[in-house]
C-alpha cells in the first residue's frame, strides 16, 4: 500500500511587490486649492481669463451682492452693489502667480477680494486630473 | 501677514440684515450675499400637504484671525438657530488672500 504524500511544503512566493514598486522619480502631484474671488458685476470675465491662463481645472460663477454700509453707498450714488462670485480650483503651483495677477487686476480695473481654501481631499485619480487639469 | 477666516452663514430669507448688523459691530467690515435653497426636512412637505418656501441666503464675511471667534457668536446670538433667523455659521481658514 502506498501512502500518497500531499506535498504541504507552501510555495515560498516571494512577494516582489514591495521592492520592484520604489518609484524611480518623485511624483508631480500638487495640493489644490479652491480659489475664490468677488468683483463688481460684469468682471468676471478678465478673472477667468487669469484662471485659464493658469490652467485652473473647473470655475463656475454666481452672482451674489455686496453689504458694504448701505449709507455710503447711497451717497456716493453707487446703489448697485451687484456681485460676481467665481469659484475654482488651481493647483497650488500656480496660485502665487494667480495671486499677483488678480492683485493687479483689483489695483488697475475693479476692486475686489480674493482667497484660497485649501481642498483637503479628492475621491479618484480622474476626478484629480480634472480638477488640476493634468490630463494627458 | 494676517491671517483670515472665512465666515459662512446659511439663514432665511430676509435675516441677512441682523447678521451683517451683528457682524459689523464685532469689526467685520463686509460680506456677501448670494441665494440658495434649503434641503432639510422632507417630511414636513408631506405633513402640510404643500411645499414650505425652503429660500435660503448665504453670507460669506472674510475676517481677521483674531475676531472671528467674536463675529461668530454675535451671529449666532442675532440669527441663530433659537431665533426666526434659524441660521448656522461656521469658518474655515483661508489663505492667499487678496484685495484686503
């Protein structure tokens, strides 16, 4: 009678995974933000034109108005206190550059107030790609 | 520097007034508006039979630092969620700001 041995001896895999993944460079992902201006009604225009030529991933605009004291405004005669909100994300590479841009776009043309929100997370790499406009 | 703090306030219509009273006596010297719809409390549609007008107004105010503590309870106080305001605020930072 003969005792068919079952080889249990496991495999020695080796799991190669963790040495061949070092990567060979660094990898060119920046944080984004979400960047924010307010400016007089019928602006937005030359801001979304900064923020193209910045590679700013998705804006949109809504329209909002301001609540500057009220008495000023009425005697100076600048009842209208239309707004034009505009929301985008940037990468963050690129916001000193948007900074100074839409600094000097307040100090030339229109007054108005920016800033940037940091965006702590993005739900997949393709959503990434859009939002910082990285698609290849 | 100084750093800032984005306020944002969600009340109902027609309370904006209040917030930007409450905000502007602890030092803010601005916001702005701009309109939304709330989502909250289906049942109550159902219950009533119609449609309550759910208009919201969000205020966003860009303070300094160091008074945002201040503003947000003076809003809290002028059009929180104990008054017909019904609203809530909160702040996040902000950076890189321009046009201050």
């Amino acid at each position: 009678m003969k005792m068919a041995k079952v080889e249990t001896s496991a495999t020695a895999v080796e799991k190669q995974m963790a040495e061949t993944k070092a990567p060979s460079q660094p990898n060119p992902v920046s944080r984004l933000k979400f960047f924010v201006t307010i400016v007089d009604h019928n602006h937005h225009k030359e801001v979304l034109k900064i923020l193209r030529t910045h590679e700013s991933g998705l804006g949109f605009i809504t329209h909002g108005r301001g609540t500057g004291t009220k008495e000023i405004y009425d005697l100076l005669g600048l009842s209208d206190v239309r707004k034009d909100i505009i929301f985008a994300v940037i990468r963050s590479d690129q916001i000193d550059n948007v900074k100074k841009e839409v600094a000097s776009y307040f100090k030339k043309e229109s007054r108005g107030i920016a800033f940037a929100i940091d965006i702590s997370s993005v739900i997949g790499t393709s959503i990434y790609k859009y939002l910082s406009n990285t698609r290849v | 520097m100084e750093k800032h703090e984005l306020i944002i306030c969600i009340v109902n219509n027609g309370f904006t007034d209040l917030v930007m009273d409450a905000a502007r006596k602890e030092g803010a010297r601005g916001g702005t508006i701009f309109h939304g719809r709330g989502t909250g409390n289906p049942d109550m549609e159902k219950f009533f039979g119609f449609s309550i007008s759910p208009e919201k107004e969000i205020i966003i105010i860009l303070v300094e630092e160091t008074i945002k503590d201040a503003v947000l309870k003076a809003i809290n106080k002028a059009a929180g969620l104990e008054t017909n305001g019904k609203g809530i605020a909160f702040s996040m930072p902000v950076s890189d700001t321009v046009g201050i």
